[in-house]
C-alpha cells in the first residue's frame, strides 16, 4: 500500500478527512499537499501579525510600536534594545515613584535594580544589582528616567564591577582572558 507522501502539517491534516480510498491516490495527496502548503503559509502569516501585538514578540511592527509612544526610530540598534525601550515607555506611565523608576529601569537592564531616594539632597540612586558593569543602552535608560522623573530631582547610576575579591583564586587565567574590560572598574 502506498502511505501518502505529504510534507504540509495540515495537508496531512486535510488528507486524514478523507475517505481511506484517497489513501493511495497521487492526484488527492498533489491536492492536499498544495492546499495544506498554502494553509501553512496562511497561519504563519497570522501567526507573525499576532506577534506585533506585543513589544515582546514583535519584529517589523516595532516601527508602529514606535511611532504610537512617540520613540525615534533607530534600526541600527539591537531588536531587543528597542523593545526595551518601548517597554520602559509604557511601564512609565503614572505618577513618579521609586516602584516606577525601577519598573523602567529593568525593563531596560533585565536584571534587578535598586532605586533609593536621597531627599535632602534632592537627588536619588538607581543601583543595578545583577549586572556587571555598564548596561549597554545606559544612554537610552538615562533619556526614558530624565522624561519621568520631576525637573528638581537629580539622577545617579551605580555599577557593580569585579573586585579583586571575586576573581582571586576564584577564577583561571582562561576565564579572566575571556572576560570583557567593561566589567572591570576603569574598563572600557
């Protein structure tokens, strides 16, 4: 018996509905899998505009997510850079708060951050925990907390870097070579 030769997910889906004497047909396998070929292509296509629904999933709709928020657009940056972004602008929404700085502030980190308030200096501190080093987007981070925060406060970062400490005897050679300067205090 000659099983059916059908590459298409739902050509074979469709095939299966048939009656088992199509089972042998080449000309209803050819049918089924053109038609489950092009309803393949037609739920991936759905599928993809579903995505850009969502800042998380999205890929060519991050240039409406953009423009909606009020974002310049810049191609050249890494896809999740502008996610973050566009995640930090609309977490950035309400009234000013250390939970609020912080909400925006992992949105762009992904790792944790503290946020402490100096009030008599007028000014607080967004300490990013998890990461070593400087973020990447810092820039953009620095530009999203600077349109939320109000005019009088000011702003500082605080980084965490290697110490001797943590690579004495903890880590080889090999290691350190492969560890980038910028996670180094004075790297680059």
């Amino acid at each position: 018996m000659n099983k059916a030769r059908i590459n298409s997910l739902r050509g074979r889906e469709l095939f299966s509905y048939l009656p088992a004497y199509y089972e042998t047909s080449r000309v209803m396998q050819s049918d089924m899998e053109a038609k489950g070929s092009e309803l393949d292509a037609l739920y991936q296509a759905l599928n993809e505009a579903a995505d850009q629904f969502f800042v998380r999933t999205a890929t060519w709709g991050l240039d409406r997510w953009e423009e909606e928020l009020g974002i310049p657009t810049d191609r050249a940056k890494p896809m999740e850079q502008r996610r973050a972004v566009l995640e930090s602008k609309l977490r950035g929404a309400g009234t000013f708060s250390g939970r609020l700085v912080k909400n925006v502030a992992e949105a762009y980190d992904g790792g944790a951050v503290e946020v402490t308030f100096q009030p008599g200096e007028w000014r607080f501190t967004v300490q990013f925990v998890d990461t070593l080093g400087i973020p990447p987007n810092l820039e953009d981070l620095k530009a999203a907390i600077e349109e939320i925060k109000p005019a009088h406060l000011a702003v500082e970062y605080a980084f965490n870097y290697l110490l001797i400490r943590d690579i004495h005897e903890v880590m080889t050679l090999d290691e350190l070579g492969q560890m980038p300067l910028n996670k180094f205090a004075g790297g680059a």
